[in-house]
C-alpha cells in the first residue's frame, strides 16, 4: 500500500521486548495476497503481536470501503454465498450481544468503543438502551451519527468529566485488539463505567483448533487492523495490571462458524481459486468450526468473550 509507515514495538501487552518470529501473513482485503506482515510471539507473556506495526496515523488506510463493507447489512445485494450467509446470519448476532448484556446488567447506559457503522448501538436503543459510540474511522463514525442519529465520539480521550462513573456497560466488539495499547486504553476507560457496571471484551483466540489449522490465512488475524492476538489466560495477566477482574468468559458460538468459513475463502482465493472445489472447500470449513467448537469445550474458543468488573480495592 502507498504511503505505509511503519514503527518497531515492544510486546503491547506486557512491554517486554524481547520476542521471537512466529509467522509471516498478509492483508486479506489486498489482493493479490503478500506476506509482509510479521507475527512475533513475546518471550515473557506469549502474547503475538505485529512487529514492526503499521503507525496510528495510517489506520483509516485499512478500512477501504469498497472491499471491508460495514453497511453490508444495509444493502440488498449480496455477491456471494458468504455474503449472503452473513447478512442472514448478522441480526442473530447482534441479538445474541444484546441478551449477554441484560442477563447480567438489564438496561440502562452503554459505551460502544470501534462501534464502526452503529448497527449494534442501533438495536441497542431500539431496546430502551441509552447509547453512546466511539469510532476513530470517520467514513464510519458519518455513517452512524448522520444515517443512524447515533451520538459518537472519535476517540476514548474524547469523553468528558460527564461519562465519569456513567455507563452500566461498556462494549469491544472484536475491537479492542485494533488498539496500540491496550493497557493505556483499559486505564482510560475505568473511571467511564459505574462501580457496579460490566465491561464486555470479545477477541479472537489463537488456542482455538481453527487457528491451528489455517494459521496465516486464519481470517481472525485480521491483519494489519488487529495489532496483536491474546490468549484466555494472556488475557487475565493483562486485566490484572488495570484494575480489572475477569468474572466471567464464555464462547461466541458464531465465531466458529464465521472464522472458519472466512478463512476457507481466503485460503480458496490464495491457493485454488475455482469455483468447482467451492463447494467442497466450505463444506471442510463446517467441519472444522464444528471439531473447533468440540475442542473448544476447554475454554479456548474461536472467539472469547470477558465480562469483566472494576476489582474492589
């Protein structure tokens, strides 16, 4: 891509910096597909991280709006099955957030952060949730505000004295892994969410079977936006150091379904782009999301979610 920056990191995770080679991947939205993306694995806490990363400053670069379509949902053409599947598939999902959240914390206010094009926030308030949403990509953030009416901020540094102890929930939807520092990012939201609120975290995790099976072109990996990759018990090193609590973690049962079959066509495009083996192809993408949710009965699914509270001092 013209124009990329990019800046040698330490572990953003624990900050040592000290790493090993892992692997090399690529962009899946660029095609055609060149590894130049480098996966260290952290000698210290085993976390994986992009190394070198690309610079703060870049980001909006890899959110080109003609191939990674937030308004998917929004359209009535669908071009292919897994297209079409997930447009079908989509308003379960979010219907499945939004039980997570009011088994736990019923209703009342809620934090988006990479809220992307609002569609979650959108059936939150249609639920009788106040909402709020932050989203650094602007061609996004339009979207929600002007279309949707969504109030949205453009960064975390952006709420005001009048969010402190505010929120009864707030939300990272496969997102909080497309930050530069996590650790930075978790202290900032604390004082957001009330003392007794939740805070949701859903991350792809690189134990599950299906990242075993299709490594680089695991489309979790979600390479250069995701900037590093934890496991469950990364993860609880990591909340311990912010003043966090991990309370509860369970699967998102879809994830398997949709990593596995998304890898299945990258994978299809990068090494046997005909459309006769698609069908065999997907149907091998069933089979490992289901072995993957067996295997994942140890609690390292495809996709993880945390439910964490503030730790009482």
């Amino acid at each position: 891509m013209a124009g990329e920056r990019f800046e040698a990191v330490d572990c953003p995770v624990c900050g040592t910096k000290e790493a090993t080679f892992f692997l090399k991947t690529f962009d899946r939205y660029v095609f055609p597909y060149e590894k130049k993306y480098r996966l260290e694995k952290c000698r210290n806490c085993g976390a994986l991280y992009v190394n070198p990363r690309p610079v703060l400053e870049n980001q909006d670069h890899y959110y080109p709006i003609d191939i990674h379509n937030p308004f998917l949902e929004f359209e009535a053409n669908h071009q292919d099955f897994f297209q079409k599947l997930y447009a079908f598939v989509h308003p379960y999902a979010i219907s499945w957030k939004r039980k997570q959240l009011e088994k736990i914390a019923g209703v009342g206010r809620i934090l988006d952060v990479e809220c992307g094009n609002g569609d979650f926030l959108y059936a939150m308030r249609r639920h009788l949730w106040e909402v709020m949403g932050v989203e650094r990509i602007q061609k996004y953030a339009n979207f929600a505000h002007r279309t949707l009416g969504l109030p949205v901020l453009r960064s975390i540094e952006d709420l005001s004295g009048a969010t402190i102890d505010y929120f009864d929930a707030i939300t990272f939807w496969h997102s909080f892994s497309r930050f530069h520092d996590p650790v930075t990012v978790l202290e900032k939201i604390y004082g957001h969410l009330k003392a007794e609120g939740f805070l949701f975290i859903a991350i792809p995790n690189t134990r599950s079977l299906d990242f075993y099976f299709y490594r680089e072109d695991w489309a979790a990996l979600d390479i250069p936006r995701r900037l590093f990759h934890i496991t469950p018990a990364q993860m609880q090193k990591l909340v311990r150091r912010t003043g966090w609590k991990i309370i509860n973690q369970k699967q998102i049962g879809l994830d398997y379904f949709y990593n596995a079959l998304l890898s299945e066509k990258i994978r299809m495009a990068r090494i046997l782009p005909s459309r006769f083996f698609s069908p065999v192809r997907y149907f091998r993408g069933f089979l490992v999301a289901w072995l993957s949710r067996i295997v994942g009965i140890t609690g390292n699914g495809s996709g993880m979610l945390y439910i964490l509270q503030k730790r009482k001092l």
